[in-house]
C-alpha cells in the first residue's frame, strides 16, 4: 500500500491519512553542503529525497517535505555550506513532531541523511519520547544498506563525497556529477580511534580539511553501484517500517 504526501492534500485528507497511515516519515538532508568539485551542494538532500519517495511508494507512511538545513559544523569553511546550530535544529524538527503529535501522529521516522545530524536527532528523539509518550525512530546513514556497500566498494576508505556518495548521484542526477573533476583524497584520522572492521573506539572533532573538501575515491563510482546503493538503503528503511508500524505503543504494550 502507497503512502501518501502530506503537502499535497487538503486538510481533511490529511485527517483521512492520519488515520490510515501509522506513521510520518520527516527527511532531514543537506540542501547545501560542500561535496567536492565533482557533486553538486544539494547532494544529501537529493538523496534522501529519492529514499524517501521510494518509501512511500512502499509503505502506507505520511510524508512530510524534507528540511533542507541541519547541523553541519564540518564544513562550514567551505563556500556554499550551511549550517545551523543544534538547539536551532532540533527545536525546528521538535516541532515538527509536535504539531503532528495533535492531530493524532504517534509514530515517526527521521530520514536522516546527515552524519553529524545523527547525535541531535537521536537526543531528541529520546526527549520527544519522553515528553509526548511518542515513538520515534532515526536512520543512521552510516548503517543503510551497509551490507551491499561492503560488496560493491573499492574505495580504502571513505566518508564523504566518496565512491558511493558519487555513485548514488550518478543514479539520481548524471547531469549534476563531473566526473572528469573527481579526485581520491583522505582526511587526516589519528591512529587508534577506530579498530578492526572499523569499529569507532574514540570520537575526534574535526573539519574537513582535505584540499577538494572529498574524503575516499569518489573516481571509482559508477551509476550501476549507486542503483544497488540507493535499493538496499530503501529496503533497509522499508524493512523497518513494516515492523516499526505494527509495534504497540509504549502505553498500549503496558
């Protein structure tokens, strides 16, 4: 079953949807952020939203419209990056939540596309939990469709405007993606802060200081790679939200 757009329908089709469809998904990604030479700034948002149209093909959620500003203090140096600071972020998406809350929405997906987006969303999806007695739930963009990324990578390393982030755009937007200006780069990491399989054992802040603003190969991508991508990281999600909305609520469980 479909989901359904909420800004495309009247507000008692909205009533309708929120009776039918358990869930609202909010997706949360970069409108404008540095992705080196070769990936256009929009290059988070657009991938979140193709994972979240893909999901409400899917899953009978309420899409909200993505919010195209979040916490990127990494690379705020870098021109066309925004930012805005957390309590800014999180009291936007808080009240989002809220407003949805009213009106009878009890569960929610962060579609999160961030990376340093992760920490506040998840610390807010406790204090939401806690205040409302909703439930709500935050991807990990580190942890989607990671399975079929360690299949189909080449790259020693990566992070960010990388092999697979450049492979998802050549899926999504070819006509954005100068290949013939990808570069392989990596930022400086201090040996110790991640283990075997690269397990994180300490957190280091930083900046993105690479010479392009790329930390990977982003030279290896291929379209076919960020096909297979952009599919595992939708049927992770999709995956979720089948069991996500028929989980009882805390107070119904009780």
């Amino acid at each position: 079953m479909q989901g359904v757009r909420l800004s495309e329908l009247t507000w008692e089709e909205a009533a309708e949807a929120t009776q039918r469809c358990p869930v609202a998904i909010i997706p949360v990604g970069a409108g404008t952020k540095e992705h080196g030479p070769h990936l256009p700034c929009g290059t988070d948002l657009m991938v979140v939203e193709e994972l979240a149209r893909r999901v409400v093909e899917a899953c009978p959620v309420i899409l909200m419209p993505a919010l195209a500003y979040g916490y990127f203090p990494a690379f705020l140096d870098w021109p066309g990056s925004v930012s805005i600071e957390p309590d800014h972020f999180m009291g936007v998406v808080g009240d989002i939540v809220r407003s949805l809350t009213r009106h009878g929405t009890r569960k929610f997906l962060i579609l999160d596309g961030g990376v340093s987006t992760f920490p506040p969303m998840r610390t807010l999806a406790i204090q939401l939990h806690n205040e409302l007695r909703v439930e709500v739930a935050v991807t990990n963009i580190l942890g989607l469709g990671s399975e079929v990324e360690k299949e189909i990578s080449e790259q020693e390393f990566g992070g960010h405007a990388d092999e697979m982030e450049t492979s998802n755009m050549l899926a999504i937007r070819p006509d954005l993606v100068k290949l013939d200006r990808a570069v392989k780069e990596a930022s400086f990491s201090v040996p110790g802060t991640h283990g075997a399989g690269g397990v994180q054992k300490v957190y280091l802040a930083g900046k993105m200081t690479t010479p392009h603003g790329v930390n990977g190969d982003s030279t290896l991508a291929t379209r076919e790679k960020g096909e297979r991508m952009l599919a595992a990281m939708a049927e992770d999600i999709i995956r979720f939200l089948n069991d996500f909305a028929q989980m009882p609520l805390e107070n119904e469980a009780q």
